[in-house]
C-alpha cells in the first residue's frame, strides 16, 4: 500500500508540485517572519547588553528621559562622580553626557536614519561593558580628543556619505546657533555589533557639556565598573548611597532589562503583525491543498473502487491519501524552512534601507522554528487532506465495473443548512460584540468574522450562482460558444468552483475589509483636522520629536506672523487606581488659548503656575475633577503636584494632561518644542509667510511648515503608507490563491481531456480553445473576488461600527474595489496561461483516445 | 463433463441467491435489474450468466460478489449470508473469499505487473505463497513480463495478470465481467483457456458474466437471463445451442419492445 501511495506521488509531480508550492509559500512565509524575529530580537540583545556597564547611575523616577527622548537637566558633579570612583565596590566610575534632540545631516543636507531610529549623542570615555569589553570599538581613525572632533557609527558615516576628515554638520539644540561642523576622525560601533540603525555620535566632552549642558561641567549619567569579586547588586547599593538627591544606583542587569522590555514591545508588535499574515497565507494554502486532493480523489475514482473490489478497507484507502499528504507536506515544509531563510535575509535587506541593520550570522533557523514549520505544514495540509481522503474511501467498489460512476456527493441541502445555522452565528457573534458584550468589541466580531470566512467557503457553491450564471450569459454574448461553453464549465462543478474561489475570497475578505478600516481613518482624520486645526500653519517632526526652541524664537520675527503658539510634550505617569500609570502632558502657552477653543465641561480653561487640565477620558481614569490635585513624575524623577481647575472635551490639539510650560520646566525637563501653532496677521500675504517660516527650519530638513491641506496630505500619506505595506504583505495570500486557480484549471483540463479533444475535432480552434479556458478562469476569479469583497466590506462596516468611538466617520473605498476587481480580471488570465497553452497543444485523435 | 482433480469440491455450492430483487430508481422511474432470481454456483464449475442487455446479468454479479446490495433476497458467498455483513465484514469477504476479473482489466498504472497481481494479498497484509504464485504465473505465461507496467503490455497480457490477480488470494469464487469484452480473438481464448485450466487444473470456482457464445462455450453451464429473471439453463453447451437461446431471447426481447 504505502508502494502504492508513493508511486502515485511520483506518478503526478506537476500536480502535485502545485500545491506542495503552496505549502513551501506559506511556510516560506512563517519562517521567514520568525527567523526574521528572532535576528530582530537577538540584534538588540547583542546591543543592549555589549553597551551596558555593570552598574550606573542616573536621575531617580519611572520614566527616563533618554528612553522617551526628553532632555533632563538633572546633573551629577565630576566631585559626585570622584567620590563614586573612590568606593572600594567601583574599579571605575565614567561620568557620561548623553545628548537629547541633535540631528546628523549627511553629506547631502538630508537626515541620516531618515524617520527610524533616534540620533544617540554623547562624550567618548572608554567603558567597559559587562563582558569586561570595551563598550566601543573603533573601525577606522581615532577618537574625538577636542573641541570640533567628532566620531561617528561606520553605517552612519556611509548612509552620510562622509569619510575620516570630512566636515560633519549637525543640528544641536544649544544655545545660539543650531547648526555645527565637526571634523570627522574616526569611526566606531557597539561591541554587540551594528547600531540597529541608531545614528551614533561621539563627542569630545568638553564640547559635549558645552553643547548639552549649557557648558556646565556636569555629567547626566555614570558608568560604574565593579572592582573585583562584587556583584552588580552590592555596587548599586554602595553607589545609591553617596549619589546626591535624585539620582539612583541601578544594576546594569536592571538597565538591559528595562531596555529590553521596551523594545520588545516594539519588536512583538512587528512580529505578530508579521506573523498574522504568514497564518492567512496559510489558511489560503489550506484551500487549495483540499481542493487538490478533492480534485486527484475524484480523478481516481475508479482506482479507488478497484482496491476496495479487491478488498482494500476505507482505512486503508483513507490512509493511502493522507500519506500521500504527509510526504507531501514534509517535501512542501522542508522547501518553505528554506525559502524562509531566505526570505528573512531579504527582509533584513528591507528593514537596513530603512536603516535597521540586523546582522546576517543571527538570521538562522532555530529548532523552534523547524519544528513550528513543520508541524505547521504537515497539520494544515494532513487537515485539508482528511475530507478528500474520507470521500476517496467511500467510493463504492462497484464503480471499478462501471464506466460512467462519479463520486456521489450529497446534495446542497445539508450544506446549506449548515452554512445558514454558522451565519447566524457569526451575526449573533458580531452583534453581541456590537452590542457590549464583556471584552473586546473585536475579539467578538473576529470570532463572527471567522465564522462568516468558512461559512462564505462553504457556500460559495451556492452564493456564488448567481456571479457564475452573470459570467456565463456575458460571456456567451461576447465571446459566443467559447463563451458560453467557460461559463458552463465553471458551473459544471460548483464545489470545485467554489473551493478555488474560496481561496482568493478570502485574501480579498481581508483586503477590503483593512481597506474599509483604513478609508474610514482617512475620512475622520480629514474631519478631525477640519475641525481642530484652527491655526493657519503647523510646524512639526514627522515623528513628533521635538526639535530646538529657537526655531519658534526666530518664527515669531518673521513678518506677517501673528502669533506663535510652544506646545512641548513629554511622557509622564501619574497614579491610577494605585497603580502607576503612563501618560502624555502637554506643556502650553497662553497662546494655545488664542488659537485653540477647547470645549470646557467643567471648571475653567485658565491655567497658571502649577494648575492643570484634563481631557474628558483622562478625568475619568483619574476619577479627578476641578479642585483636586493630582501627582505628576516626569522624566528625570521630579513628581510635581498640580491642581486640576478644568475638565475639556478630547481633544487632538492636546495632551490628556494641559499644563502651562513652566510647569514642565519646574521638573527639569530642557526646553525643546513638539509643535508650533502659528496665525498670520490679517492681510498678511500667507504664501509669502509660510516661504519664510520655511527658510527658518531649512537647515532641519524633515521639520516642515504644513497648513491644513498639507498636514490631511500627510495624515493619509501616513495612513496608506500602512494600508501599502498591508497590501503588499496579503499580495502573498493572493498569489497562492491565483496558484490554486493555475491548479484547479490544470487538472480540469486533464480530466476534459477527451471533451476538449472531440470539441477540437467538431471544429473548436485552438485559439477559441484557449480563450473558453482563460474564461472560466475569469470566472473563477471574479467569483472570488465578489464574494470576497462583499464579505469584507460588512466586515469593514461592523468593525468600524465597533470602533466608532475613534473612527467616527464611515468611508467605502469604492474605487479601491474597482481596482481589486480589475486585478482580479487580469491574475484570472494570468493563470490561465499555462492550463490554456498545454490543451491547445493537445493532438485531436489522442485526446479522444484517453480512457 | 469433464475431470476434476479435487473431484469432492464438485458437490458442494460455493455461493447462491434466493429471491433476489434490485431496483433502481423509485415510482415511474423505477427499473427492476433483478426480478427474484434464485441460483446455486456449483463449487468446481464454471458458470457463465448470459442475457441480452439490461437483462441484470451484471447486476447479479455485482450482488452476489459484494460489490452492491440486493432490495430484497439473499445472497450467500461461501456460505455466509451477505445481507447481515458491515462493510468491513464485506471488505473481508472480498478480500479473502473473492476474486475479480474486469472488462476494462482495472490494472493500477503505476504498478509492474507483479505488484498488480500482489496487490490483494498486500491489501490483506498477507505473505504471498511464492509456490503457488509461480504456479499461477506459469499458468498464465507471464513471467518475463513481471517488471513491466500495464501501459506496456498488450490487452491480452493486461487481462491475463487480472486473471493472476484475482486467483493468487487463492479465493473460493472468481467472478469475470465480461473479461474479454476489450479482447481481439486470439488473445480471448489464451484468457478463456486459462479460465477453463484454472477450474480444470486447480480446482477454482468460476463466474462468468458475457453475451459471447464463444466465450460461454467454454463453461460448463450457462445460465440464461432475461428482464431480471433465469430463464433458460444449458449445461456442457456448445457454441451452437447457445447462439440459439441468445437469438431466441433477443428476438423476444425485440418484440417486448416493438409491442
């Protein structure tokens, strides 16, 4: 038996080979994604703890200013980092200058590292690490030993287009002039290896305090190494007890775990974005296996009538398929384990020209992720095999007598039944998450989404009549007999139709139901800026750093200009319900007040000295109300009680928690802006204006100056940036969906070979041949893709409808979907290549021939 | 009648029917294949079914090989009674007690010729007799064509390895469907011979559905079917009787039609 199976195998490759592709894709993917992950994962572990020193000691406080991008002006004196390095617990003590909010620009004018990761500057000092290495090694030149000497990380140095001695500029946040020069004298990187893209900047630290710390001689952190036989624990302790208030001695474990956790957010985040999309490949592949061995199934009939006549039980034939499936899938898995090692090299490609460098020694298949591969593959595909191998085994062994038996399949009644009883499952799922059913809104509408996904495959034989009967008649009419003659072929066998339609249903399901979501987006991000952006220009970081104060101070000179409303943010926490809390301040100016209405609901919107506003949400949270006082830790440790006088209505312009700015500057945080609101005078020529706001933040190329239609351009921009990326990453889905198509087609034609053969010999050429078999692919397609959009358009609707709250606005992506069907029209004829070409080259007498 | 060399297998019955009605379809389309046949298959002989189309006469053997189930009526295989049997115990039946010979040879393309004629023992996971099958391999004349694939064999050779098939589980009966339906002559009568060898030679119980005088004139009984009912009964025919009966039950069927 097992002889058998395995000679069957060999005996139909191609067909076989088919959809073992779409099982090397899927899993191509999945691996790649988890490979890809894993090199992410391993790349910042190499670099969190080859930079960190056994011990350190830097400002007290939840929230440190250097991990949010806040600069702090907490200090430590060189005499507090003396009295450090005397403790017999510390070997060495390095006092450290780490620089918030400078810029690299390249050799171009452009920011190095674009939009990614953040521009880490500080003085070089020689640190070991935990290993005992040293934190930094050179590459090339040397180290900045003075004034005006700079070292850069060596991918920095080549994305900046500079060699050693080359004048390097910077935009620095100091006082007075932001643009700097510096000569290039060497280049370094982490001892972990790579930077992941961070832009490193070394300074002498003479300069480095000049330009950081307002020329304070003053360090903001200290690096410890422990002197022999002492833990980490013992030499934070032993430094937490001499460093001055407000600041704390930390283990350097403690850091990198800290780090850790942080990035691993961020890194799960893309992981599990990633991985979503390796699974709907998956579930697409699934179909198309089942609808494989459905169709080799039914292709044997009479082989499989023959050994049950000869005494075969239904275990035994029922078997003989799924071993079938188990060579297959560990032949599939084995290729896609391969394919995605490669595939997560060519991501790592992707995320290095957005400057994430992941090295390729840790981009290797882990046993985890073999055996995840796997296990995946042969489950997916032995679970699809299981109903055409059942069906296999109960062919009646009289069919090996007869000539004109085809598998018996049961009438559409029960599945019928069955897909209407899952409808109103799904619907009652999704209404029970509409209507305030315990967790998430969307929890329950995935669950009735799901639901409705099978449910939809499961009836596409039936709902799918009516787009087959619509394709039939305009085909006939257009096309004439061959016309008619794809329609009929692609209703001959509506299981069939309808399974390889399922496939490419469902990548579209998901296409437009993301579309839906993200139209909508678009369309409440327009109304929230026609409401909210009140002023006439806004001035911001794509990535809302902030960036120096003094670009406010020189756009309040530029003529014409009204007024110029600082609003500086930074994270915070606060306590909620005991627990602490992160959240967003936003520091403003009383000109936040002239330009912007907030909608007040209780209290007053007058805010000086330490007195604060909260949004509606955050009030709620905080169960605070005008009158109470509130605790506020912001970076660098200070914790600032300020009482609340007003309650407003959410708003976008702000944080949940308004504070004047000098309640910011009260706790120690530097002075930079996150955004600037700026009005024009009357009468001002606004072009002429907006051309010199511009000519301020020229140096600082990605700071622009927006007004409203620019800053909605960007929004959307940012937004179909993503809805892009999506796309592309459930191109992959559709593309294994278009293989089922290239399948299903190709063994219709083997299985018509004899029709085709005699329609060929009443006198069908053989191009009108080819066009009735690239019809019925368009059938095929175009039923996928109507059911598919349907489906994800209410699913869009429900979703959305869940999340209303946040997407206020409906928006149907009409033209979007015309696209996909246009799409869907031409990889219908794009699959049909193949199938087409093999039965034109069919010779007439022996196509009729063939038993 | 000719010597039988295990002369006492002669006497008992290796399957029968009692009564045995099939119908296909219900109400105004309903068609009787069988209309109550009643008939014991000698143990040792070889029986051919004769009938003119749509006469039922594959439809009984479909019935009493355990191939399809009767609408009413019994049918026995080596005495046990069909009707109770799960398909399981018919998988077993079929496996161990019966063997077929196809019209369209039914060979598995894939497999040589002697992983065909293996392949019900294989089924049954039993080790085949290396004796008996060289036996069954001379008998039939096909040991140099072992290794190769059906698509590389003639008809006759194809259905000569069905024959090896079907005897090499050493089955109490071997029912033939039209086995040289798809033959030229010659290769017909080395399939026939081998059929007659098989009874005369090793005592095999044989079966035989077809509308061939020829082939039936080789049989030791032949068993007349007409609208699902046995009609006639020749024993040691030859072919001139048969030829006779055949035209007898066509011209009346001819007429049930014209009338």
């Amino acid at each position: 038996m097992l002889r058998l199976t395995w000679r069957n195998l060999l005996a139909r490759k191609v067909r076989l080979l088919m959809s073992t592709l779409a099982i090397v894709l899927g899993i191509g993917f999945l691996a790649g994604v988890m490979t890809f992950s894993t090199g992410l994962n391993a790349t910042f572990d190499n670099i969190v703890k080859g930079s960190t020193s056994d011990g350190l000691v830097r400002p007290a406080g939840d929230i440190q200013g250097a991990n949010a991008g806040v600069g702090t002006t907490q200090v430590i004196t060189p005499e507090d980092v003396e009295a450090l390095d005397a403790l017999p617990e510390v070997e060495d003590a390095v006092g450290s200058v780490d620089g918030i909010g400078s810029f690299l620009l390249g050799e171009d004018g452009k920011l190095v590292g674009g939009q990614g990761a953040p521009t880490l500057a500080f003085n070089y000092a020689p640190t070991e690490n935990m290993a005992g290495e040293q934190i930094l090694e050179l590459t090339a030149g040397g180290w900045p030993s003075e004034p005006g000497e700079i070292t850069l990380d060596t991918s920095s140095a080549e994305r900046g287009s500079y060699a050693v001695g080359d004048e390097v500029t910077m935009i620095v946040p100091s006082v007075g002039e932001t643009r700097r020069t510096f000569t290039l004298v060497g280049t370094a990187d982490f001892n972990g290896g790579g930077t992941a893209g961070a832009t490193l900047v070394l300074l002498d630290t003479a300069e480095a305090q000049e330009i950081f710390l307002d020329g304070q001689d003053a360090f903001t952190s200290v690096a410890l190494t422990a002197a022999d036989g002492v833990s980490q624990a013992e030499l934070a302790a032993a430094a937490d007890a001499v460093v001055p208030e407000g600041f704390a001695g930390v283990t350097g474990d403690e850091v990198v775990e800290e780090t850790q956790d942080q990035i691993g957010q961020f890194l799960d985040v893309i992981s599990i974005f990633l991985t979503t999309f390796a699974v709907i490949a998956i579930v697409v592949g699934a179909f198309i296996i089942f609808n494989t061995f459905s169709i080799l199934v039914s292709q044997r009939v009479r082989e499989s009538a023959l050994l049950r006549a000869l005494g075969a039980s239904k275990r035994q034939v029922t078997r003989s398929v799924l071993i079938e499936a188990f060579l297959m899938s560990v032949v599939g898995a084995t290729l896609g384990l391969l394919l995605g090692l490669g595939l997560s090299r060519a991501l790592a490609g992707l995320f290095r020209t957005f400057g994430l460098d992941i090295a390729g020694e840790v981009l290797t298949l882990t046993p985890f992720t073999i055996a995840a591969g796997y296990v995946t593959g042969i489950l997916v595909t032995m679970v699809a095999a299981f109903v055409p191998a059942r069906r296999a085994a109960k062919v009646p062994p009289v069919a090996a007598m007869r000539d004109d038996l085809v598998v018996q399949e049961k009438g559409m009644g029960r599945r019928l039944l069955l897909g209407s009883i899952a409808l109103v499952v799904g619907v009652a799922l999704a209404a029970a998450g509409l209507t305030g059913a315990p967790g998430t809104d969307a929890i329950w509408i995935g669950a009735g989404a799901v639901i409705w996904v099978i449910t939809t495959a499961v009836l596409a034989p039936v709902l799918g009549k009516p787009v087959l009967l619509a394709c039939r008649s305009v085909f006939g009419r257009v096309f004439g007999t061959a016309g008619r003659l794809a329609g009929e072929n692609a209703l001959r066998n509506p299981r069939r139709t309808g399974a390889t339609a399922s496939a490419l249903m469902i990548g579209l399901a998901v296409v437009s139901a993301v579309g839906v979501l993200a139209s909508s987006l678009s369309a409440t991000n327009d109304k929230v800026v026609d409401d909210a952006f009140r002023s006439d220009f806004l001035v911001q970081m794509p990535t809302f750093q902030g960036f120096p104060a003094q670009y406010g101070d020189r756009m309040e000179d530029v003529d014409g200009v009204d007024l110029v409303s600082r609003q500086q943010g930074t994270p915070v926490s606060v306590e909620v319900d005991g627990r602490s809390d992160q959240s967003f301040a936003a520091g403003v100016d009383p000109a936040y007040f002239e330009i912007y209405d907030l909608t007040i609901v209780e209290g007053t919107e007058e805010i000086t000295g330490r007195q604060a506003l909260l949004s509606e949400g955050r009030a709620a949270d905080l169960g605070a109300r005008p009158g109470d006082t509130i605790d506020v830790s912001f970076p660098g440790g200070e914790t600032i009680p300020v009482e609340v006088v007003g309650v407003f209505e959410d708003s976008p312009t702000t944080g949940g928690i308004t504070v004047p700015l000098s309640v910011l500057e009260d706790a120690g945080i530097k002075r930079s802006d996150s955004s600037l609101s700026i009005t024009v005078e009357d009468g001002a020529d606004r072009a002429a204006v907006k051309q010199d706001l511009e000519d301020v933040v020229e140096e600082l190329p990605i700071l622009s100056v927006q007004d409203k239609v620019e800053f909605k351009e960007l929004i959307s921009g940012q937004v179909n940036q993503l809805l892009y990326v999506i796309y592309g990453l459930l191109a992959l889905a559709v593309i294994i969906a278009v293989i089922g198509i290239v399948n299903t087609l190709g063994l219709s034609v083997l299985e018509r070979t004899r029709e085709i053969g005699l329609l060929r010999a009443v006198g069908l050429s053989r191009r009108r041949l080819r066009t009735m078999i690239t019809l019925e692919s368009v059938a095929i397609a175009l039923l996928g893709a109507v059911l598919g959009m349907v489906l994800g358009l209410v699913i869009g609707v429900v979703l959305r409808q869940s999340l209303k709250d946040d997407l206020t606005e409906l928006s149907l992506p009409l033209d979007n979907l015309l696209v996909f069907l246009v799409v869907a029209v031409i990889f219908g004829v794009l699959a049909a290549i193949v199938p087409a070409i093999r039965a034109s080259r069919m010779k007439v007498l022996d196509a009729i021939a063939t038993e | 009648m000719t010597e039988h060399t295990l002369g006492e297998a002669t006497q008992g019955v290796a399957a029968s029917a009692h009564d045995l009605v099939k119908t296909y379809g219900k109400g105004e389309a309903e068609v009787r294949a069988l209309d109550g046949v009643t008939i014991d298959l000698m143990q040792g002989e070889f029986t051919a079914v004769m009938g003119p189309s749509g006469s039922g006469k594959s439809t009984l053997m479909h019935c009493l090989a355990a191939l399809d189930t009767p609408t009413s009526g019994e049918a026995v295989v080596d005495g046990t009674s069909l009707g109770k049997l799960k398909d399981k115990d018919l998988t077993t039946l079929r496996r161990e007690r019966v063997g077929f010979v196809f019209q369209s040879f039914n060979l598995v393309p894939t497999l040589t010729a002697e992983e065909n004629i293996l392949l019900p023992l294989n089924l049954a996971g039993r080790k085949p007799d290396r004796a008996w099958f060289d036996q069954v391999v001379d008998a039939v004349g096909l040991r140099p064509r072992l290794g190769h694939r059906p698509s590389e064999m003639s008809g006759g050779q194809q259905q000569r390895v069905a024959c090896a098939r079907a005897l090499v589980s050493q089955p109490r009966i071997v029912f033939a469907d039209e086995p040289t339906g798809n033959l030229d002559s010659t290769s017909s009568a080395e399939v026939l011979g081998f059929l007659r060898r098989s009874v005369d030679e090793f005592g095999q119980t044989v079966v035989m559905v077809t509308h061939d005088p020829v082939a039936a004139s080789y049989t030791d009984r032949v068993v007349f079917l007409a609208d699902g009912r046995i009609v006639d009964e020749l024993r040691n025919p030859d072919r001139d009787q048969i030829l006779e009966k055949m035209v007898g039950l066509q011209d009346a069927a001819a007429a049930k039609a014209a009338g």
